[in-house]
C-alpha cells in the first residue's frame, strides 16, 4: 500500500527544512553535505535539465508524476532561499506584503505580474520574487507554496482553481495585518503596557 500523497509531500518538506539545519549543524562534514546538495539544487533552476541531485533529492519521496515539476521547482527555490516559515496560513501573498513592507510599489508591482503569469511563464517568476524575498530575510512556507504549485502546474490544472488560488495570495497581500512583524515578516508578540499610576 502506497503512502498518501499528503504525506509524500510533507516527507519531502521535511527533508528540505533537515538541509537547512544541516547549514547550522556544528558537524561540519553536515554542513558541507548540505551546501553540496543546495548548490546543486540551486544549479537545476538554471539549466534546461534539472541535476541529478534535485531528482535525487525529490524521487526519494515518490511524487506523483502529475506533481513532479512542481517539487522539483519547490527544491530549487528552497536552495535559492533555505529560510523556511512553518506557519500553516502564509501563503507566498503573506511573504510578499512583508516585502511590500520594506520595499513599497516595487514589491506591489512584483507581485501583480506574478498574479498575471500563466502555467509557463510561473516557475521564472518565482525564481526572481524568491531572490527578493531572500535578499530581505523574509521565510517562506514553502509546504503552501508546493500545495499551491500542484494546482498550479500540475496535470489536473483548472483554471476555476487556480483562480481561487490566485485570489488567496491576493488577500493575504492586501489584508491588513491585526499584529506588528518582526524585520523577517514573522508576527511580532504583542507589546506589554504598562498602566500609568494615578
């Protein structure tokens, strides 16, 4: 019996998320073994081919060949940006506010082409909004992003849905934050008052 897809996905998140803290391991034959890997990873976004490396890293986790393009492009963004966020409601609209934060319309305009780019034309798109992103230190969800990617590129593309996502990065990009964020996006904790004696 075959693992759920779900799981798959997560196995394969997991083990990009295990890379970056192989960058912080005080081993340092850990440390070089993922600057290896990620480099390659980096390299397979810029040739025709995809390296061996980045099929390695993906096939070990059985993607569904529907979602193959899209986890092999998830592993080279990660390489390009190995600061991941865990938090389970930010999408790639939440990370470009952030950005819009630090670098006003250039961001916002960013982020409108990247709402208007078709199947083709997404994965180089990307690439440059995850090098903004990585410029500024702000994480990316990059298990939202491979969902969103699936619908996006896969093989059961629906424009219907794909529209719905493309809504949902818009709200995250224009709704209004209830908290104030740390310089890397994340939310900040609330400040503490303290009441002015009478």
């Amino acid at each position: 019996m075959s693992t759920p897809v779900a799981q798959r996905r997560d196995g394969f998140i997991s083990a990009l998320y295990a890379l970056n803290a192989g960058l912080e391991s005080s081993i340092p034959k850990r440390r070089s073994e993922a600057r290896q890997v990620l480099a390659r990873l980096r390299r397979s976004l810029v040739t025709a081919r995809p390296e061996p490396a980045a099929y390695e890293v993906v096939f070990r986790h059985d993607p569904p060949e529907s979602e193959q393009d899209a986890w092999i492009l998830v592993a080279g963004l990660f390489a390009l940006h190995p600061k991941a966020s865990r938090r389970g409601d930010r999408s790639i609209g939440t990370a470009m506010q952030a950005l819009q934060d630090k670098r006003g319309d250039s961001a916002t305009r960013r982020f409108e082409q990247l709402l208007g780019r078709d199947r083709a034309g997404l994965p180089h798109h990307l690439r440059q909004i995850v090098r903004l992103l990585a410029a500024e230190g702000i994480p990316v969800n990059y298990a939202a992003l491979l969902d969103d990617l699936v619908v996006l590129m896969g093989d059961k593309y629906s424009e219907d849905t794909a529209h719905q996502i493309r809504l949902r990065w818009a709200r995250d990009f224009h709704r209004k934050r209830k908290t104030t964020t740390t310089d890397n996006g994340e939310p900040a904790p609330a400040p503490t008052t303290v009441e002015n004696p009478a």
